[in-house]
C-alpha cells in the first residue's frame, strides 16, 4: 500500500506539469479529446467481427453512403459501394482470417464535437498467393452525425504488436 501511495505523490507533480504545459507542435485537427459514448467502439467491433467472418454485408447500414476509407496497402476510396465491394474482393482472397484486439476506445474531438473509435489489434491470415501474413494494426474510425461510419484510416506494421 505504501508503495502504490508512493508512485501517486510522486507522478502528481508530473501530472500537474504537463496539464499547464503547452507542446512542442499544434495539432492541425486537434489535440483535445474526451472519452465518449462506448457504443460507436460497439459498431467497430461488429465490423470487425463481419469482416472476420466475411459476413460485411450483414452490418452496412452502420457505414454511411458518403464514407471514406484509407486502407493501409491501398488507395484512398469513396462511397459505400465502392468500399463495400473491394473490400468484399479483398476478403474473399483471404484464407483463414483470424483477428485478434488488443485495444479499444472511443473518443470524442471537445472542440469539434465529432466522434472516434481508436482499435488496435492484429491480422492473420493466407493471402491469394499463399503467402502466410501476420500484421499489426491501428485503426481510425470517424462517424457522423448520424452515428454511421464516414471515415477509416488504417496503419499496418509486419509482425505481431504485443
């Protein structure tokens, strides 16, 4: 107990430090964050869970007609159907696909009042060439005002993450 006492006195000052602190860059969206509404990290998770099971068209009333997506390989790419139908090609060139989270949360920009869900996790599966393929990743996910999916920002790194 001591112990836990301890750390506490000790990172207070630190905490205080950094709340006063102005940084080094200026964010060009923003930097100001607050948890939010656990529901829209629901909504990622069942996209993952129908991409997993390449089952994507069983949730796209979640996405928005408008939606943008920035897969980490891939290019940029517009709308719901566009989207829907290269990543139900993608998918369906996979063999057994597994993913595993490590990491959620929703966020909520203060300034902008506009909604985030943050997922980490891996990817595992054959490609279409046979090649086995093992990647970390970090996604974005951005919703409107409507609580769809307007926006993915995906990052990929080789390897497992944790």
């Amino acid at each position: 107990m001591k112990k836990i006492f301890m750390a506490i006195l000790l990172a207070l000052p630190f905490a205080a430090m950094s709340q006063g602190k102005s940084s080094i860059y200026t964010a060009s969206y923003s930097s100001n964050f607050t948890m939010a509404d656990p529901s829209y990290s629901d909504k990622v998770l069942t996209l993952w869970k129908d991409f997993e099971d390449n089952a994507l068209e069983k949730h796209g009333d979640l996405v928005s007609d408008t939606v943008t997506m920035m897969i980490a390989d891939g290019p940029v790419v517009k709308g719901k159907a566009a989207n829907l139908a290269g990543l139900k090609e993608f998918r369906s060139s996979l063999k057994n696909y597994k993913v595993t989270v490590e990491a959620w949360m929703s966020v909520k920009s203060v300034d902008k009042g506009e909604n985030f869900v943050c997922i980490w996790g891996n990817e595992d599966f054959t490609d279409k060439d046979g090649k086995h393929i093992n990647r970390r990743l970090h996604e974005v996910w951005g919703f409107n005002k409507d609580g769809k999916v307007s926006l993915l920002m995906q990052y990929a790194g080789a390897g497992r993450s944790m």
